[in-house]
C-alpha cells in the first residue's frame, strides 16, 4: 500500500491572551511518501496444497524503504508443512 498524499492540516493552542482567550496555530502535515518503495519477490513451492508434506523457499529484495536507515533489505526463508 502506498499513500500518495496525505496533507492535514490541525490547530494547537499556543498562548493565552490577558483577557484569558486562547490563541492557536496552524500546522500542515504531509504523510505521503516521497518516492515509491520497490519490491521483488521470488518462491518456489515443491508439493500440492492439499499434501502431507510440503516446503516453500522464497526470496525478498526490497529497496527505496523509507523505514530502515540503509534504504534496502534482503529476506532469505523457508517454510516446511507437515499434516498430520
């Protein structure tokens, strides 16, 4: 998922007056990002859905991540099933 834009604009109060009214300021937010995080994926599953016994190995390769400080981040995984 990806915002594209989010700009809210909210008011805080800041002061009081010596009549004892309350003076606010205005604040503009964007949360949008500001470029598009790119994924790439690969898997491979060795059996049926409906087997006993079944394995996925999958790849990631993300880049462009706005929430980790290197901005890229690999994923390596295996994933074994067993139905009793």
């Amino acid at each position: 998922m990806q915002l594209e834009s989010a700009k809210f604009t909210f008011r805080v109060p800041v002061a009081r007056t010596l009549d004892g009214g309350v003076t606010y300021a205005n604040f503009v937010v964007d949360l949008g990002a500001g470029e598009r995080e790119l994924d790439y994926g690969l898997s491979y599953r060795l059996g049926q859905p409906q087997d006993m016994l079944g394995m996925v190995a999958f790849s990631e390769w993300r880049t462009r991540v706005a929430s980790i400080a290197k901005r890229t981040e690999q994923r390596l995984g295996f994933r074994f099933k067993l139905r009793l």
